[in-house]
C-alpha cells in the first residue's frame, strides 16, 4: 500500500484508566501484525511502547508512546497513552494527532475514573470513540451489566459490535452483533440478534438516505453498511463496545479488522484552523499547503529533544526550512523519523495524515503549527489544568546553577507541569496534576539532570490593605558631621474604592489643592500630590511616591504587598542643604508605615473560582466539605461520563491539600480546575494566624 494514501491511514489513541491493558494491546498488535517477533510484557519489562526506565519500574505507562503498524492494506499510528490520571495530560495532546480514541475499561474493574474522564475529553475533542471492554477471562468479569453500566453512563449510543461467548475463565471468544449467526453459541454472554436492530438504529441514524431505505425494509449492501458505520463513528451516533481479553489474545483479531475497515480516516474529520481571525477548513491531501503541528516534546539524553508532528495538510520533508506560526521564525526540519516506540527510522518526506518526529529542534514547543508561510494555523492544544502546587529549593550551590534549565526541560515535555516565580513571595513554585505527578517530575529531576531539591507548601501571597482613614507625618533628620539628611512628609491614606474611573474619581473638589495623581490599576493605589506653596520642592515628589511604592511592597503588618489604598501627600517640609531623594524616601516609607497602622488595616486573602468535577453521587460529601473550607457553591451543572460539575470560590490557603481530600472523598474520581478570582478581607481569627507566623518568621531571621 501507498503509506501517503491519507484514505489509508488510521490515526488511533488508546486510552483510559490504568491497568486496563492498553500497552498489552498495543504490543500484541504490534506482535500481530509482524513489526515484534513476541509480544512485549509490561511485567517483564519487555514493551515496545513503555520503554522508559522509570515506567519500567512503575509498571505503568508514564508518557504517551507512538508506534505504526500495517493491517489489510492500512497504515495504523497508534498512541498508547498513561492510564493514572497523574499523566491525563499525556492523552490531550495525543488526542489531537488522532481522529478514533480506543477507551480501555476492564471487565472486572468496571467504569474507572480516567476512562470517564478521557472519554469526556474525546468527545471534546470531536473524535470517534470506540470502548473495548478487556480482561473479559478475569474473575468477576461481569460483560452483561457492564454493558448497561456503559449505556447509562455513556449513552444509548454505545452498542456492541460484538458478545463475549463465556466470561471469566470460560471466556473463549466473541460473536458479531452485525453479522449474528445462525446458531449463537449457548454461552453467549448477550443475545447477539437481540442487539442487532439497536447497532442498525445507530449506523444508519448518521445518514438520512441510509436510514429511510432502511426503515422502508430495504436490504443494504455490505459496503453501504461498512461506510454508514463509518459515518456514525465520525457523528458520534455510534460508539461501538468490544470485548476482549488482550493478555490471551481473544477478540482482538475481531478489534483490529473492524478498526481497519470501519476506522476513520483523517479526512473523515473535518479539521479547521485560523487564517488571522477567520476559521478556514484545513486542506488535507499532500499537494496542499503544508499544515503541521506538535503534540508532544520528548528530551532524550542521548538522541536530544524529540518532537512529535502530526501532518495535517500537504508534504514534510527532510532538510526543509518551515515556518513556526508561533512566532514567525523559520526552522529547518532536518532529519525527519517514523517511530516505533523508543526506535527512530529515518524517513524522506510525510504527508497529510502522518505521524513523525523531528530532532534537535530546540525551539519548538507543544502545540506550535510549522509549515508554509501562508498556510492556516492550527488551534491551540487545550490541557487539564494543574491542581497541585509545590515550592521548590535547589538543594546545594551546583543545584542552583542548573535547576531553570532541567525544569524548563520538564515543562517543555509535559503541558500539565508549569514553573511559576511568585513575584510577591519569591518562591519558585512548581504545579503539576497531583502530588505524585509532582513527585515523579522531581525524581526525574535527580536522575536525568543530577538535580536535587527540597519541597514545600508555598506561600500564600496574602495582601495588606486598610479599612479606615488617618493622617500623620514624619520627619527624617540624621546629622553625621557633613551633609545632614532631612524630610518631612505629611500623608493621609484611605481605602481606594474597586471599579470606579480614575479620572471621574480623581478631581479637585473631592481632592482638595491636587496637583496630579499616579494610578496602579494592577494594586487599585493611587498617589495624590496636594503639595501647596512648595513645601517640598517638585524635583523631590518622585523620591517620596518611591519611598512609599517600596513600603507597600515590603508590607508592614506581616510582610505582604499593600492594595487598594489612597496615599495623599498633602504638606512636608525641606532643609536648604540636608535636603536630598534619600531622605524624603525614607520619610515617606516610614510615615506610610506609622500612618497605616493608624487606619485599621487588615490582611486579604486570595480567593479563587474552583470547578469540581465529580461523579454524581459524591455531590453532598463534597459540599459539605466546601464548607469546612470556607468556600461558597455558586452554582452546579451536568457533565458528559455521569459526572456533576461544582462551581464554587474558596480562599487559595484552602486549596494546598484539596486535591488529596478530593481524592479521599470520590475515591480517586473527582478533580478540578481554578483560577484566582479576587482578594477579600480574612475573618480575624484566621488573620491572627497569618500575622503571628509572619512574626515568628521574622523574629527567627534576627
């Protein structure tokens, strides 16, 4: 077959919960279908898919790997993706590159988690989804109710393509629900004819020719079958379930022909992308422009950065200089790889449909389009944001010197793990999926980058703000023999109201004698000048609104930066001689101080918009745990896989074991995402806290 026949090219991700046997499948098609000479054991570190020491040693996938494979004339790239949810973000960018998900679940498990999960995310994703129910020959294999658990979870869309004959340790092979015989095997586990009109009712719904004939009694043809399966899949009317048992190769034979002759296409799926701010419709066939995009980095310390390309439209080449969108550079493409797993094998040219890997690249990241100049931009990858966050030391002086650059490394392979420099705190803080997600990316760090760190919960950046007015002054004055230092600045602070327009608000009648005002939408302050027959002379106001920016920064009741304040400087006073920047600096900093603590100040706190996503009946746990957190439910909504979606606001503080307790209370099948909303004032006894710590703190550093 010709592998750039994009009519020939099967694009597919396996995915779902762990330990449901997805990198089994993967290599025993791979054996099957003639590219291994046995087929590989994750238990015996033998896999051709996870390969990686430390998925070696976990015995679980940890990244997504790619393989390709040739079945009755189709070229099949396959992507065998982490199953712990820890790694969910491994699925998204896959997704992208495919245009059928495989969603594992495992007979005697049932419906876990991240198949929920990442069903909903390739039901996003606009794929077809096609469900292979494996370990049917384990105990407790129960294939008839978990068919019914499927439909009530995942809709009436999902039918058998085929029945299991036996189940558990008499599970011996599966009959065609298209095609039932006339004499169904006794232990057929489901009646296949009884499921026969239900799979006609889903292939022909996608089609309204199809349908009608079929309605009218009409016999269809084989073909007109095959392509209305086809068209269901690529609607969503149809998401067939299979059964199998991988680790004894039962059903899979059945699997992989249905794939290759039912299987989309990427021209099947419409793909779009953006020409400016117009969507226009990829063009996919070799001779169009060409299209390609990232889904996945890999750093190999021998072979270096690797990264994955899925060609959507036109041809790749080797040695050829290609526009990245991202920021209008020009690469050069240089060696171009089909992979096999850990394997590279040099190839000349990929067309529309493929998948391949490009060396050495180091500029490209996960998500980018590169191809022609004028060629339409793919969109934006979208990924699970992280839940969980850690701050991060470097362990000794030759740590520090290499710590941004083997965590740049990390953050560039994995799209759920971000590094963040709090401006406020200071920390560096790194964020990934859960604790051990976190974890794993740290043990990576020592053994591939001989990078050591030591971990903490980070900082809340709380802020310092004022409920009432004051006034008061302060004189600097420091005589050392030579020039003298001296300033006198008189201020009056109040809260600076949210939401107003400063230039309405910010008048002379409101303030008295103003000569101009500095306004910081980012911290809601402003600073008044109502200087008056030059008590302080002009070239000194700047030096004073410095002295007070740098107090608001160092806090003054805990340490944490200042907001929503008014700071009018309305007299002071100047030495003709002592007089100097540093010295109306210094007495700004300290009357801010002074006078600040005379207009009750109080601490907030940062409050953030947290989405819940849990499975129905978990509802009443998780709210009643909102409110021992102090978060309020704003609202609650339905979600794809029998999920319920929690909208709620809850202070940041409560957030840095939430994912943990979360855990706890859905039994490892809820998560979330968050985003920072806005700062409100603490309750007092939770400010006393914050404030005694901050004490303690300063005390212990002298």
């Amino acid at each position: 077959m010709a592998a750039t026949d994009i009519r020939n090219i099967r694009n597919v991700v396996l995915a779902g919960h762990s330990a449901t046997g997805k990198t089994t499948l993967g290599d025993l098609l791979l054996f099957k279908t003639g590219k291994a000479t046995r087929p590989g054991s994750v238990d015996e570190g033998t896999s051709l898919l996870d390969t990686d020491e430390e998925e070696k040693q976990r015995k679980g996938t940890v990244t997504a790997s790619i393989c390709y494979f040739d079945h009755k004339g189709k070229r099949f790239h396959l992507i065998d993706t982490p199953g712990a949810t820890d790694f969910v973000g491994q699925a998204g960018g896959s997704f992208r590159a495919a245009e059928t998900a495989v969603l594992m679940i495992s007979a005697p498990a049932g419906i876990e988690v991240n198949t929920r999960r990442t069903f909903a995310m390739a039901t996003e994703a606009g794929l077809a989804r096609v469900l292979v129910v494996n370990k049917c020959d384990a105990d407790n294999a129960a294939c008839a109710e978990l068919v019914q658990q499927i439909r009530d979870l995942f809709g009436n869309a999902c039918v058998p393509l085929n029945v299991p004959v036996g189940q558990a340790s008499a599970f011996s092979g599966v009959v065609s629900t298209l095609q039932p015989p006339d004499d169904v095997p006794a232990e057929a586990v489901i009646d296949p004819k009884e499921i026969h009109q239900q799979l006609m009712d889903s292939i022909v719904e996608a089609d309204e020719a199809l349908m009608e004939r079929f309605l009218e009694g009409e016999e269809l043809k084989p073909e007109e079958v095959a392509g209305g399966i086809t068209k269901a899949l690529a609607a969503g009317t149809l998401i067939p379930i299979f059964f199998c048992s991988a680790k004894k190769d039962i059903g899979v034979d059945e699997l992989l022909d249905a794939l290759a002759d039912y299987g989309l296409a990427p021209t099947d799926l419409k793909r779009t992308g953006f020409k400016g701010e117009e969507e226009v419709e990829i063009q996919q066939s070799p001779d169009a422009p060409l299209v390609a995009q990232v889904f996945k980095n890999r750093i190999d310390p021998f072979v270096a950065k690797m990264s994955f390309v899925r060609v959507f439209g036109g041809t790749l080449k080797k040695d050829q200089s290609v526009t990245n969108h991202r920021d209008g550079s020009t690469v050069k493409v240089g060696q171009l790889n089909r992979v096999q797993g850990a394997q590279l094998e040099p190839i000349d040219s990929a067309s529309a449909g493929e998948i391949v890997a490009v060396v050495k690249i180091e500029s490209l990241k996960i998500g980018d389009t590169i191809g022609d100049p004028d060629a339409p931009v793919m969109p934006p990858i979208v990924f699970p944001k992280p839940m969980v966050a850690l701050a991060v030391e470097p362990k000794s002086r030759a740590d520090q010197a290499k710590i941004s650059g083997a965590l740049q490394k990390i953050e560039e392979e994995d799209p759920t793990f971000h590094i963040v420099r709090d401006p406020q705190t200071k920390d560096l803080v790194i964020w990934g999926m859960s604790e051990q997600h976190l974890q794993t990316m740290i043990d990576r760090l020592q053994k591939r980058d001989k990078v050591e760190v030591v971990t903490r919960p980070p900082k809340i950046p709380y802020r310092e703000t004022i409920t009432g007015t004051a006034e008061g002054s302060y004189r600097h004055k420091k005589q050392t023999g030579g020039a003298g230092q001296f300033g006198e600045v008189h201020f009056k602070l109040s809260p600076m109201p949210h939401g107003v327009n400063p230039e309405e608000f910010f008048t002379k009648e409101r303030f008295l004698n103003m000569r101009e005002y500095h306004y910081d939408p980012e911290l809601n302050f402003a600073f008044v000048d109502r200087i008056t027959g030059g008590a302080i002379s002009n070239n000194f106001i700047p030096a004073v609104e410095k002295g007070v920016r740098e107090r608001m920064e160092q806090g003054v009741i805990a340490g944490y930066q200042v907001q929503d304040v008014i700071c009018e400087l309305f007299f002071g006073k100047e030495h003709p001689v002592d007089s100097n920047e540093t010295a109306f600096k210094t007495a700004a900093s300290m009357c801010f101080r002074e006078v600040f603590q005379k207009a009750n100040p109080v601490l907030l706190e940062p409050i953030v918009k947290i989405d819940i996503t849990i499975p129905g009946d978990r509802v009443g746990d998780i709210t009643s745990d909102l409110n021992t957190r102090r978060g309020r439910m704003e609202g609650m909504e339905s979600a794809p896989g029998g999920f319920q979606v929690i909208h709620a606001k809850m202070p940041l503080a409560e957030m840095l074991n939430y994912a943990r307790a979360l855990s706890s209370l859905t039994g490892g099948q809820g998560f979330f995402t968050f985003e920072f909303s806005h700062y409100e004032m603490m309750p007092p006894n939770e400010q006393a806290k914050v404030i005694a710590e901050a004490q303690r703190e300063k005390e212990q550093q002298g």
